[in-house]
C-alpha cells in the first residue's frame, strides 16, 4: 500500500512525522460521515462562513505592488511610485488606485517566507504545492523536479481541507476552482491544488475559462452528452438508488463505497439541480457590473466566486491565467516587468478585486466572507534576471513576498511584519505558509476541527503545527 505522506525533512517530531506511513483510504470513517460529525459537534461560533482564495500564479513582485520601497536604489525600486491609500500608513503601487480605495479593509502579511527552501531559484512546482496545502514540499519535489505529479497521497489543497469541515448545500459542491488548472498553461500541473488524501468527495469542481473568451465560463460537468438523454439519466440515477439499497444489507469495507456513491449522487445533483445550474450562470448578472469587473478572464472569474459564495458555496479558488510574458506566465515576469505589470496586469487585479471587495460588503457579506490573494513566490528585489539576458525584469525569488487577507473577521488597515530595505528578506515577524493555512483554518472556525483518524483509531492533523496570524480583531 502507498504512502500517504512521503518524507518531509524536518528537525522534532511534529504531526507530520506521527501520521507517516499511514495508508491511502485507511480513514475510520468515511469522508461524509466526518463531516456530519463535523456539523454536529456543536462546533463554537464562527465569523466567517465562506473563503475567497485568489491566487496569483506565477508570483507578483512585492516590490512593485503592496510592499513598495520608495527610499531604495533605483536597480531595486524601479520605474513605479507609491500612493496614498484609506489606510494611514500603507502605500500601494500607483496601479492599484482602486485597491488603494479598500486597503482599510485589507491586511497586508510582508513577512512570508519559504524559509531557505529553495529548489533552484525557487520551483514554480514545489512552491505552488507549499502555498496551497501548507505543508512542506518532500523528497519527491527535489529528486522529479519539474516533472512531480501531483500524487493521490499528497497533501490536499486548503480549499479541499476546509470544505472538508464546513456545512454546505447539498445541491451545490463544497468547493469550487476556476478558469483552469495552474500549469497546465505549460502543460505542467502543478501539485497541490487537488483534494489529495481526503478523495473525490472533496476535489475542486472546475469551471473552465478561455482567454479568448473571457464572458463564456462554463462547468464541464453540466455538459450532458449528447446521446443520454433526460430518461437515459433518470435510468442512471434510479440504478444508483438500487446500488444505495443493496449497500444498506452489506457491509461496507473503509467507507469506500460510500465515498464512491457519494461523489455519484453529487454528479446527479449538478446535472439536475436549476440551484446548481443558475449559482453557475454568469450571464445572470447584470451588465453594468460585469463591465465594473473587468472584460478578462480573471476577473470574471472573481465576480462568478462571489456569486457562487452567494449561492451557498463554501470555498472558491480562483487561479489566475494568463498570456505569454516574457520568459515565464502571468505573474512570472523574468522580462519586460514593468510593461507586463503596468499593462497586462494590474490593471485587471485592480478591478476585480476592488469590485469583489465592494460586492461582499455591499451585499452584506464581507464580515462572513475571507478572502485572500497568496502566490507561491515574489520577485528578487533586484531588476535584471539572467535567465531573460538581464532585461528589466525580475527572477524568482521564495524568499519574501507578500499574502493579502480581507473580510472574515480580518483588522483591516494594518501591514503585518517588515521586509528588509529592498523587500529581499523578512525584517520583523517572518512567517511561514503553514501560518497562512493556520490563519485561514482559524478565520473559519475549523483549526481545532482538523484531526482526522485512521483505520487504527490513531489521529492525524490535516494541519502543520502552526500558529494563526494575530490579525483578526
């Protein structure tokens, strides 16, 4: 039997170190009955009901964007210039005037770091899968490199493990992803953003998005084929009624069949629900505010999140896609970072997450909806990466960068921890992914709801030993 968790390298025994060598589908229960456990357990009060987690691929450059140092050598602060925002002492990048207008409702983490993990100049591959699960990348990143697949045994997404132990409708899925995979642009897909050990139950529903057509977002699992017809699926779904009955008289080895079954019965609910099928449909929204969001991709993709928040969804990633830039993707400016920035895409974060943010609170929803921009790297804090012939651009760099939160209880208005003079290396209170996975655990009321058991009856935590980031008040 495969390994759940492969070797982690580090020092103590933590959580990590007690559940290895677990086996894959050894959990006591099944998933489904966890979770009614979960929502029955008289769990305290929470603040926020639902999370918004955006990510960035391919890593932002903090110099350039929320964590500006105006007083640095012109080789490290480059061409842009800060501004003011409604946050007395936090200034933002000059194209992010719109973010500027919410930043009293946004706290800034400066301080993250991979702290000295380093695969090369940083991997796109590990780091993705660090940022994502909160848990440290194992041997397996290191000796595959850039062809690690992502594993049935890895770690599951923070997504995934927070739908895991949050209540949802059950006509609607308990965490969605959108406009695509990240990688797949290179066809590389990255580990991490998958439901991992926990199983389908909790795999992203993925709602596809095209460039070209950034208004045509669509589900693939509402994609009925053209030769099963509305009786053909009720014969299906009355089969799985007979499969449900034959399961009650025997017994059933792991709740693998019920895992099974459940994952079927959420098929059947997608294809036939009008909830599930109207919380998917963009065009429904008004014009105005489609236009208000921005005519790409991405930010369409934030409006269809807090749409399906709105319906009842639990958790919604939105990874980030783009052109071609430079040597890298989106984000990944190794060249021409300035331009790329100023042009292709700040603009379009501005819109669509000033608009988000304007949404949830004008909609009465920001208090019970987190939401938080993360990436798996910055940008060095020196201009010219010698991978791109040392043109005006920036290098990976996992050494600092910086993590967005917002709504769910969060303190708006506050920079938590400092990088150095140049934004290269934490200066005051560095943290690690772990802490933001803990953070967002905690803004959800579930940190302490995180222990799952084996076959054995023995625990194990779906979280790092971490502590969250004090920045709820």
């Amino acid at each position: 039997m495969s390994q759940i968790f492969r070797h982690h390298a580090s020092p103590g025994l933590s959580r990590r170190d007690f559940v290895r060598g677990l086996g894959v589908g050894t959990l006591g229960m099944s998933l489904p009955q966890v979770l009614a456990a979960a929502e029955n357990a008289g769990a305290k009060p929470v603040k926020a009901k639902a999370c918004i987690m955006i990510f960035l691929f391919g890593g932002p450059s903090q110099i350039d964007t929320w964590d500006m140092k105006p007083q640095a050598p012109v080789e490290n602060r480059g061409e842009f210039k800060p501004i003011a925002t409604t946050a007395p002492g936090i200034d933002v990048c000059e194209h992010l005037p719109l973010t500027a207008r919410h930043m009293h409702q946004v706290a800034v983490v400066r301080s993250v770091t991979m702290n000295g993990l380093v695969i090369g100049n940083g991997d796109h591959h590990a780091d993705t899968y660090y940022s994502l699960t909160g848990h440290r990348p194992d041997r397996s990143f290191f000796i595959e490199g850039i062809n690690r697949k992502p594993h049935l045994d890895d770690w599951p997404c923070m997504g995934s493990t927070a739908a895991s132990r949050m209540p949802r409708d059950p006509e609607l899925p308990p965490v969605v992803q959108l406009p695509a995979r990240s990688g797949e642009v290179t066809n590389y897909i990255n580990p991490g953003q998958f439901a991992g050990v926990l199983g389908p139950n909790y795999e992203p529903v993925m709602v596809r998005g095209d460039l070209a057509h950034p208004r045509d977002l669509s589900v693939p699992q509402f994609a009925m084929p053209a030769d099963l017809s509305a009786d053909r699926l009720g014969r299906r779904q009355n089969l799985l009624g007979s499969i449900d009955r034959w399961q009650a008289g025997v017994e059933n080895s792991g709740g693998l069949l019920d895992s099974y079954l459940s994952h079927e019965r959420r098929a059947f609910s997608l294809l036939t629900s009008p909830k599930a099928k109207r919380a998917f449909d963009l065009s429904l929204e008004p014009e105005p505010v489609r236009v208000r969001y921005g005519n790409d991709i991405n930010s369409q993709s934030m409006l269809m999140a807090r749409r399906l928040i709105e319906a009842g969804v639990p958790v919604v990633n939105v990874h980030w896609i783009g052109k071609v830039v430079g040597a890298g993707l989106s984000w990944d400016t190794h060249s021409d970072n300035f331009n790329q920035l100023k042009n292709t895409l700040l603009p379009p974060f501005d819109s669509g997450f000033s608009s988000l943010l304007t949404d949830l609170e004008e909609r009465g929803m920001l208090d019970e909806t987190l939401v938080v921009v993360n990436a798996e790297m910055g940008r060095t804090p020196k201009i010219g990466d010698p991978r791109a012939g040392g043109s005006a651009g920036r290098d990976h760099w996992v050494n600092c960068l910086s993590v967005l939160f917002a709504g769910g209880g969060i303190r708006g208005g506050q920079a938590y921890g400092a990088s150095d003079s140049v934004a290269g290396y934490p200066a005051a209170k560095p943290v690690n992914p772990e802490h933001i996975a803990a953070t967002i655990y905690e803004g959800l009321g579930i940190r302490e709801n995180l222990i799952f058991r084996d076959r054995e009856g023995r625990p194990f935590s779906l979280a790092e030993e971490a502590p969250p980031i004090p920045l709820f008040g």
